[in-house]
C-alpha cells in the first residue's frame, strides 16, 4: 500500500483546478536531458518481514568487542532513565518546534540546557545546539570571521592536534568562503602544538586561533598560553572541546587571563550512544559581546502580562528565515532529540556524577596505559599529561594487530596513521569509566599474545 | 506622517545624509525606517576607516521583527561611528535625525550627493512605497 493521502480523483480535481493535464507537465520547465526517468539501482521493494531479516543479518556482522577506542566517539555508561524520559511522547521530537512558544516544555528542556552547558563551559552564552562537533566548529570558525571585524586576513589558526574529522569538514565549509586555514605543527616529543611555532605568526593579522582541548591524541594542550597569545595578538580564540573533560579540567570562559571568545565541541559523552557515529550533537558557547553573530536559536525566559515566567526563542532576526544568504547560518538546525537526551543525563548525573565520571575515565586509561607499556613492544608516544586517551606504540605494524586483536573480540584502539603517516606506528587506546580491571587485563593478555605471535612471525 | 527635515538629502532605501560642509557626510535612518522597523535592539556600525563603495551596506540595524542593512549612497571612508549606539540603539527610535545618526563619512567626491533626493521626493516616494 502506497502511504500517499491524494486519491486518484483528488489528484485528478486539483489539476483540474489549475488547469494542468498531468503532473508531469508541472516540471516541463525541467530540461529532459536533466530529468531521471529511471531508478534501476534501488532494488524492488521488500515486505517488512523480508527486511527484518536482512537487518537481522547485518546486525549480527557487527563487531560487539570490548571497546577500546575513542578517537571522538566514547563508550560511556547512559544511565536507563535517560532514553526512557527522552522517548517520551512530550518530549519525542527531533526537531526546533515551527510554533514554538505553543512548546513550553521543550523551551524550557533547551533553557535548562543552555544553562548546563555556560556552566560547563565558564561560557556566558550558549545556542539550543548544532549538528555536530566537527559543523559546529565550521561555525564557530565562521562566527570568528564574523566578529573579529579587525582583521582583515580571514587566516585561521588550525592545530595539527585537532581531530583529522574536524579539520576536513572545517576546511570543506569554509573553503570556498575565501577563510585560509594554516596548520600549526605540534611538537614530536609531547604531542602538544607547538608554542614556538606559533610565536611565529605573532604581529601578523590573524582572524581566529582553534585550540582543542584534550586534542585528538588525548594531550591536555597549554591552553592558557595559546588563550593569551591570541588575546595579544587581536586573534579570537574557539575552543573545541570534550565537554566530559571540563567536569574536572578548567573550563574554557576560564582559559588565560579574559577566557576563550567561543567554546565548540561535541556532545556525544554526555548521554548519546554511539550508534555508527550518530546522530550526535554540537554545542557552541561564546562571550555576551559576540552573541549577535552566534549562529543557530537561543530560548530565553521572559515574563508574560500576568508576570508568569514564560520561554521564547531569542535573537531569531539574524536567522536564515529573516536573513536568508545573511543569516549567522544557513546549517543551523539544531539536535533536539539528542538535546533532550543530553539535559536529562546531565541532570541525573549532576556536576558531582560527572566529575565522578571523568575522573573514573581518566583513571582506567592510566591503569591501561600501565597494564599496556609492561608489555615487551608497547612504549608511550608522547610524555604529557592526557584526559582519557593516550598515543602508543607498538612494534609491529598496528592495522594487522587491531585485526588479530578484533577476531578476539577486542577493539583495540585507532589506527594514527590513517591520519598521521609520521605516527605510523601509534595506536590511539581509550578506555572509560565502563571498562573494568577484567577487561583491560584482557586487554592486555590478548595484545601480548597477538605480539609475541607477530614476532615469532618474523 | 514622519518627519522629513528640509536641510537633509534621502535615498530611496531609507537613508538620510547631512552634509557637513567639511567633506564629510552624516548618515542615519528616516523616521519613517525607524517606524516600519519598530523598536531597535542593536545597531552594529561601521569601524573607522571603512572604505566603502556606493551602494554598499554599510551598518545593520535590528529591531524584534528583522534585521535590516543600512547602504551608503556615497563612497568614501568612515571618519567616524556612533559608538554610543552599543548600549543605546533606541536612540534611533527616539531622535533619527540627531542622536540616532549611525556613522560620518569622508566623500571621495562631494559631486556625489547632487544625486540625492530632497526631503519632497522622499515623503512621495515614501508614500508611494506604502500604497
């Protein structure tokens, strides 16, 4: 059964009405060389229970190992109640609401939201969301362009130690906006960008500095240094961070002397599975001064005649409905489902449930990382300080130990050299607050067993 | 009916220009922009030394219902903003013509302004525009 509502004849009336012989002949103005007449490569259509089989199949091909890897997408524990509350009919919508003040209740979820979020970040200001970390930091470099109206370069600052996901999809929406995006090398021996090179572009006009926080190998940056010399240099500053972290590590509106000016990141720790990569979410937090240029919706709570509190979208002018190719956006939806999610994980775990969290992730890599380096053929890359992931590595070649590793059920971390050809031997391990002291010695008996075979090998 | 000061020159898209006999133009929004628009929440101006081409936007003013480029019928280089927009954009509401100027500029070339239409021609093409 076809789930179209028009009925033969009310299609049949409707182009009586405007004087159209078929519907073809409303897209004539269509050249035919343009028009696709067949769609050979989608297959017939299936029964559900046909279907259901073949899901079936290929959920069973998944791997369901003990999941050592990060690298941007955590495996962290989300309390029941969390997706219970959030599939609630009330609150099951995936999207900003069209009528939106007739929505007092989700107003008032993306409110508390905003809330969470200036409090997690030190941020003044925080936006109802974005699409994801990796877009979200697309617009907070956007935004940087924006503001700085001093600069007139468009050159932006990117670190080298900024996830390689986020660096692609930065350089695939800004690229053709005439931005300049130059990489800023980090330092072989810690894993940290490297200060001294970017003393070099000091005096020069530069629009906006990323600095990510941990960055992609896991290091905790010297973001104190990098926040004040873009602060003497006229340079904004945005911030891309695991929002876990800051539960325990300084927040960014904190970040050298006057803060950071944007705050981005992903927001999948806190409350999203993670689900072949998404839905996840972005946020995006920035001083009040630069919230006129901050893209996507922002509630705001407001009184009504009677003097009863009340919940209204704010700063709507500059968005695309208004604005249209002027709007702060024009990929500015925002995750609501997620959203919901997130606020309610964030409430039931409160500050103290998070910091519990990030501490217990940050510990667990440290026992790892111990278990791991006792083992012949396993060295720490970097000597810094990490939140919950470290850079190892292994003498033989990573891809084919992840390979062995996974047929033990084990998913044993990330390859760098998909991204870092210089780190071709390193293995990105992550291990959170799930993982217990069983697992990781697991872990670490399959590693060790995988390269001793591997060296006998040779 | 808004008030349209004979000693001024418009532009069609709502700008008023005073010339200041230095060289220098003032430039602000009519009356009449101001009361389509409704209350003002923020004015971003233009930063000093600007160089900017006629016909160009030169400030956005924004009120609850939009936000609205400001275009400069002259080229020249902004000599000066009114800063004091920042914390008091309702100036533009309440006093167009005198506090709620938005920025001066320094004409290439004074000729420029022989273009413009006088106070008359504005109140009829503002009229006309409403019909």
């Amino acid at each position: 059964m076809p789930f179209i509502p028009h009925t033969e004849d009310d299609v049949r009336r409707m182009l009586d009405v405007i004087g159209a012989d078929s519907i073809e002949q409303l897209f004539d103005e269509i050249p035919e060389e343009l028009k696709c007449r067949s769609f050979d490569a989608i297959p017939e259509g299936l029964s559900e229970m046909e279907v259901a089989v073949i899901m079936q199949q290929r959920a069973a091909q998944d791997a369901n190992g003990l999941c050592f890897i990060g690298a941007g997408s955590y495996d962290h524990h989300i309390p029941a109640a969390v997706w219970e509350l959030t599939t609630r009919g009330e609150y099951y919508t995936a999207y900003t609401p069209y009528q939106a003040e007739a929505s007092q209740g989700t107003l008032q979820l993306l409110y508390e939201y905003q809330s969470m979020m200036t409090a997690l970040t030190g941020m003044d200001v925080s936006n109802a969301s974005l699409y994801d970390g990796a877009s979200g930091l697309a617009e907070g470099v956007l935004m940087a362009v924006r503001v700085n109206r001093k600069s007139k370069s468009r050159r932006v600052l990117v670190p080298r130690t900024l996830h390689p996901a986020y660096r692609k999809t930065v350089d695939t929406i800004v690229r053709n906006q005439k931005i300049e995006l130059v990489e800023l090398p980090f330092d072989s021996a810690t894993g940290k960008t490297d200060l001294a090179a970017l003393e070099q572009y000091a005096g020069e006009d530069i629009t906006a500095l990323i600095i990510p926080q941990p960055n992609f190998f896991g290091v905790l940056e010297d973001v104190d240094a990098m926040t004040d010399w873009a602060a003497a240099n006229n340079t904004l500053t945005i911030a891309a961070v695991n929002p876990l972290s800051l539960a325990i590590l300084k927040p960014p509106g904190e970040w050298g002397d006057s803060g950071v000016d944007i705050c981005v990141g992903e927001g999948q720790p806190l409350g999203i599975p993670m689900s072949s990569g998404g839905p996840n979410y972005g946020f995006m937090c920035c001083k009040q001064q630069h919230v006129r240029q901050m893209p996507g919706r922002i509630i705001g709570r407001t009184v009504d005649l009677d003097g009863k509190p009340g919940y209204a979208l704010t700063l709507q002018a500059r968005e695309q409905h208004i604005r249209r190719s002027k709007a702060t956006s024009n990929i500015c939806t925002n995750q609501g489902l997620m959203v919901t999610a997130s606020t309610i994980h964030m409430a039931l775990m409160g500050g103290e449930g998070l910091a519990h969290t990030a501490g217990a992730c940050h510990a667990n890599t440290q026992n790892l990382v111990g278990m791991l380096t006792a083992l012949e053929g396993v060295d720490r890359r970097f000597d810094s300080p990490v939140f919950h992931e470290q850079v190892l590595t292994l003498d033989a070649p990573v891809a084919e130990v992840l390979h062995a590793l996974s047929e033990q059920n084990v998913l044993g971390g990330y390859a760098l050299a998909n991204d870092y050809p210089e780190l071709g031997n390193c293995l990105l391990v992550c291990a959170t607050e799930k993982r217990t002291d069983t697992q990781m010695q697991t872990f670490a008996d399959t590693l060790d067993r995988v390269l001793s075979t591997h060296r006998k090998g040779n | 009916m808004s008030n349209t000061p004979s000693d001024l020159k418009y532009t069609k898209s709502h700008e008023w220009i005073r010339d200041n006999g230095d060289g220098t133009v003032t430039l602000g929004i009519t009356d009449h922009a101001q009361e389509l628009l409704g209350d003002l929440v923020f004015v971003e101006v233009p930063e000093s030394g600007t160089e900017v081409e006629a016909g160009g936007e030169i400030a956005v003013v924004e009120s609850v219902k939009a936000a609205s480029d400001v275009y400069s019928p002259v080229t020249g280089e902004v000599v000066e903003a009114n800063e004091a927009l920042a914390d008091a954009p309702e100036s533009v509401n309440d006093s167009p013509y005198e506090d709620g100027w938005i920025c001066k500029i320094r004409l290439s070339d004074t000729s420029q302004l022989e273009a413009l239409m006088d106070a008359d021609s504005y109140a009829t093409h503002a009229e006309e525009e409403e019909h």
